[in-house]
C-alpha cells in the first residue's frame, strides 16, 4: 500500500473519521460505536498489509470480543442517561491548532520520507509470524502476560468489592 | 538463536515471589497479612546476589534481546534496592488506610521487573514490554487508596498521561524501525551512523523519542502530572514512583540518545538543552510556591530531572563516560533522599492526622525529633549540601557538564540548585525553629504505634546518603565501571 492509491485514502478514512468521531461524541454509546467502526477500519489496514493473521483477530478480539464487553460495561454502570460529557473541552482551543500543526508537520515529512524497513512482507503466512513471535520475540512475547496479569489484577483490585468488611 | 536463561533469573525471582502473594493473600485473614512485605523484600535479596554473581559476564541473549552487562547490573541492583526500600516504607500505611493486601507487594515486583528489563534491553520491542509492565503497575499503584477520591483521581491522570507518552515513544520507536529496517539498538546504530538515512525523519523520530521519554521522566513541559500523581497516590507508592520509573527510564535514555543515537547528537542535543533549562525552572520555582511537601516534592524532583539531564547533554557532547557515569552516580544518591523523605512523611502520617502540609512540620523537632533529624540530614542532601551523597553527586554531574564544554550550563544548573536551596531549607527552618499554631500542635501529637521495619527503612536511606557522601568511591567506581561495560557501545 503507498500513499498514491486511492484504496490507501479510502482505508484510513475508514479509521481516522470514526476516530473523530469518538472522541467528539457526547454520548459514550455512540462513542463505542464509532470505536468498533474504527477496530474495523484498523483491520482493513491489516488487510492491506497483507497481514490477514492480524486482520482476523483484531477483528476476532477487539471488534468481536473487546468492544461488546465495553458496551456492557457502559450499559451497566451508567446511572442517568445522556450527562456525560466531555471534560477536556477547557484546552480544544489550545489543543486544535497544536494538533493541526503537528499533522502538517508529520505529514509533509513521513509523505516524502524514505524507509528501508521497505513494504509489507511479499510472503506473509501463519507459520512466520509464529516463528517470529516464538524465536526472535520469544522474550518480549512471555513478557506480555506479565502485563496482561498485571491488568487483571488490577481489575480486581479496581472494581471488586472490599475484601473485609 | 541462544536463549540464555542466566540473564533473566533475577527477574524470573520476582516475578515467581509476585505469583505467591497473589495466590496466597486471598487465603490470609487480615492479621496474617503482615509480613507479606518481607516475602517481597526476601525475593530482592537473592535477586540482587545472583544479579552481583553474574556481574563479570558480557552477552546478549534472547535474540540479542537482552543484554547481561556492567550497565544493567548496576540498574538492577539499584532498582531492586528501590523496590525493597519502598516495601520497608509501605507496611503500616497500608495497614491504617484498609488497604494490607498482598497485591500491593506484587505490583511493586512486576514494576520492579518492567523496570530492570527496560535497564537491560537492546531491543526496541523488548523495552517497550518492559515500559508497559511498568507503567500499568504503577497506575495501580498510584490508585491503590481506591477509597479515597485523590488516589483515584491520581492514577486516572497517570493512566490518561502516560498512555499517551507510551503511544508517542511507540510513534517514535517506529519510524526508527521504519528508518533502519531493525529492532536492535545496536544494528539501528549502525544503520544511523552510516548516514544514508532521511535525516528529517530522523528529526521526527528524535522530537518524539523526547516528548515520551520526557513525560515518563517528568521533565517539562511534560511534567505536569507529577504533583497530582505523587499527592494524590498512597505516600510510600509515590515514594516508589517518584524514584523507580525515573531510575528505569535514564537507563533507557542513556542508551537511546548516547548509544543509538549518539551519532545524531547535533540533533538532540540543542533540544536537550530547552528541555533540561525549562525543567529546572519550572522545578526549582514551582518548588518554592508549594505549600504542600508532597507537592513541593514532586517539584524538587522535576528540578532534579533538570540537573540529569544536564548530565545527558554532557555524556552526548563528550566522548568520555564522565557524563553518563555522574548520571549512574546522581540516581544512587536521588534514590536514597527522595525516597526516604518519602518516608518521613509516610511515618508522620502513621504517627499522627499528618496532612503533608508546610505547617504541620513547625515544630516537628521536639515531637519527633528522630524523624526530624533524619529529615534534615535529606533536605541537606537533597539541597546539595556536603558532607551528604547530594553535595557530590552534584558536584560530579556539573563537573561533567563543564568537561564537556557547557560551562554555562553549569553555571544555569548551579544557579537553580541555589533557587532551590531555599524550599529545602525552609523544611528545617520549619522543623527547628518555628513554633506550631495551637490547632496544628494539636493534630500532631505522637500516638499511634511505630512500625520497626518503616524506621529501618528511614535509617537505611539515611546512612546511604551519608555513606555516599563520605566515602562515594565504591559507588562511582561501580558506575563508571558499569558505563564502561555498556554493551554496544
């Protein structure tokens, strides 16, 4: 994929728009809906990439799994409906312009940059990636559950009710 | 394709240590949960031998993934210290807040292990692992009081910043993966140092290598969560974080800006120099204004970041050791203060209804005089005054800055840390010489019970500082013993 072909532009549409619109909703429903639209667009750059392995699970995990936990979590701990509201609003004004600034910045720079990592692998399969994963990234892989452990732990210690009384 | 378990075996203790206070704590009654904290603090002592067993070897290993080096065993011993430091300090706070669990202790080693992994790594994807171990700990940590409404709001804002610095510093990682097609510090240094690459990209790289790096280390104008955090967090946790991540992430820092991208130094270096003379101005003055000491901590750490810095930009410009070794020395003797002022107050706080503010101390000296006195011989050190580790650690720091041909930047440094002479000394003045308003002599009389382990701890942090400021030898030796063993270099 290359920033010339139309399929490029139509795919990161397809991420930054309901990305937007996350952030800009007031209404944390609409707000998970744009965020699993956008799960959706991230595996469509997956696609691309010629990474189907990755494709099937973000689409698996975070579309499938992830983002109905999160719309049950906001279902279920939400007292009145609808106030919830932004509370960043004070620093958009700050905030637009240095962020529109840092993408001209970014994009004028990476759009002429040359990188010798060089494209999306010609010949992605499974069985690479799991050598991989269990070779050369053995280490930073095992590590990973440390942080997934450390994530429910802190679950639990966040949102389970107190262990004495 | 050697996968040399040697190298891990301190980390693989900790991490099994965690295991067992997680498994055992639901199983405990509440009284069975002391002494959980020696559990902890017992897995870092056989951790930190065979870290010391293996000091003479030099190799990488998990697909040069890890390196077992002079550098990272200097890391690992000083962040295992830390880790246990801030155990000895936590106990009976916990106990008073409600909040004695066995997780605490477990997230403080799986912290402790993101952090020495982050020391030891020579491969971007295993530091960024490593980063996020330790960062999700510490949000939890900051948190862990989840009744009281400033532990919450504290590990909320961590959570928010420090995601957002881990996504910037991914941002960066990854152009340079981009850029040089290679994971490994070393092969992304040669690929650099050829000069064949698109020094723009690089830039960018740079700038946002610096923005996360520098909202990890809370250094301005990325310091703006630190007060809240280290207030709002259970005072031993911020005694921990204040320390351990900062510790952890100049181990990183030395070798992304002076190894990887020590090629580049004309490019980092004039930004360094904003970074390190707005972090110490925002440090030193903030500093002065604060009223509460947590607070005022936070902002002498910040100045503290600012003088490190200082030391970055020398170990970049030089070709010498000199700079990054003062930096090894300076976060020995950082360690050893903040965290056991740290301490101070976590002990008032469980001796009295201490609320961390100014005026509480007025006075303190003839309530608690062992405490105050251990508090002065700290703000002593932490004021840069011999014979303590602060004097010489800053004095090797702006020597190192001055060797290096920034001269004027001592002199900035030098300039601040008299700013900040007077927020430290005003503790004292406070301490001895003031006498408290009725309602505050009221609230701060001894009562509850000592904790034998928390004044071990002051007394530990305490006779380091002191140690390190009349006889450093030991120490610097190892430091710069331990920079010149740097694997990759």
């Amino acid at each position: 994929m290359h920033f010339s072909t139309p399929i490029f532009y139509l795919v990161s549409a397809l991420v930054i728009i309901p990305a937007v619109l996350m952030v800009a909703m007031r209404n944390l429903i609409y707000s998970a809906i744009a965020m699993i639209a956008c799960f959706i667009g991230v595996a469509a750059v997956f696609v691309t990439l010629n990474a189907e392995l990755l494709a099937a699970s973000q689409l698996l995990i975070y579309v499938g799994a992830i983002s109905i936990l999160i719309l049950f979590a906001i279902m279920l701990t939400r007292r009145r409906s609808g106030a919830i509201c932004l509370f960043f609003h004070r620093q958009s004004w700050a905030a637009l312009p240095a962020g529109a600034a840092l993408a001209v910045v970014l994009g004028i720079v990476l759009g002429s940059a040359r990188f010798s990592a060089g494209s999306a692998p010609k010949n992605p399969s499974t069985a690479n990636l799991a050598s991989l994963l269990f070779n050369q990234y053995a280490f930073p892989f095992e590590l990973a559950s440390l942080v997934l452990l450390v994530a429910i732990v802190g679950a639990v210690l966040l949102a389970m009710r107190e262990r004495r009384s | 394709m050697q996968h040399d378990v040697v190298a891990i075996v301190p980390e693989l203790m900790l991490v099994a240590a965690a295991l067992v206070l997680l498994l055992i704590d639901p199983f405990l009654p509440a009284k069975g949960r002391r002494g959980l904290s020696w559990l902890g603090i017992m897995a870092c002592l056989p951790a930190a031998a065979s870290v010391w067993l293996a000091r003479s070897q030099q190799f990488s290993t998990f697909s040069h993934g890890i390196a077992l080096d002079g550098f990272a065993v200097f890391f690992k011993i000083l962040l295992l210290a830390v880790a246990a430091l801030a155990m000895l300090l936590s106990e009976k706070h916990l106990a008073r807040n409600g909040r004695l669990l066995g997780d605490y202790y477990a997230l403080v080693l799986l912290a402790t292990v993101g952090m020495m992994v982050m020391a030891s790594a020579i491969d971007l994807a295993t530091f960024f692992v490593g980063l996020e171990l330790m960062a999700l700990s510490s949000y939890l940590l900051a948190g862990f009081f989840r009744h009281q409404l400033r532990s919450i709001e504290a590990s909320l804002k961590y959570f928010l910043t420090g995601s957002f610095a881990s996504a910037i510093l991914l941002f960066g990682m990854a152009l340079l993966y981009g850029l040089t097609g290679s994971t490994n510090y070393q092969q992304i240094s040669i690929a650099i140092g050829s000069g064949s690459l698109d020094g723009h990209v690089i830039v960018i790289a740079v700038v946002l290598l610096l923005g996360g790096f520098a909202f990890k280390v809370a250094a301005a104008p990325f310091h703006g969560w630190a007060p809240d955090v280290y207030q709002g967090a259970p005072t031993p946790a911020a005694a921990f974080l204040s320390v351990g991540p900062k510790i952890a992430a100049f181990a990183a820092i030395i070798k992304f800006f002076t190894i990887m991208l020590g090629s580049e130094q004309a490019r980092w270096v004039p930004l360094m120099i904003v970074v390190a003379i707005a972090t110490m101005l925002i440090g030193a003055t903030m500093a002065l204004l604060q009223h509460d000491l947590k607070r005022m901590l936070a902002f002498s750490s910040i100045a503290h970041v600012g003088y490190l810095l200082l030391a970055l930009i020398a170990a970049g410009q030089s070709h010498s050791n000199f700079g990054s070794s003062a930096i090894l020395f300076y976060l020995a003797a950082y360690a050893a203060m903040n965290m056991g002022a740290f301490g101070v107050l976590v002990f008032l706080a469980n001796s009295a209804r201490f609320n961390d503010s100014l005026d509480e101390m007025a006075g303190l000296a003839r309530r608690f005089p062992g405490a105050a006195g251990v508090m002065a011989v700290l703000m002593f050190s932490l004021a840069g005054i011999p014979p303590t580790a602060g004097f010489l650690a800053k004095f090797y720091l702006f020597a190192s800055v001055v060797d290096a041909g920034y001269a004027w930047l001592a002199v900035i440094g030098v300039l601040f840390s008299v700013v900040s002479a007077f927020y430290y000394l005003r503790v004292i003045v406070y301490m001895y010489m003031r006498e408290p308003e009725p309602e505050v002599a009221a609230v701060m009389e001894p009562g509850g019970g000592r904790s034998w382990d928390l004044s071990l701890g002051l007394g530990l942090a305490t006779a380091v500082v002191i140690v390190l400021g009349v006889l450093p030898a030991p120490v610097l030796n190892a430091a710069q013993d331990a920079v010149a063993k740097i694997l990759g270099s």
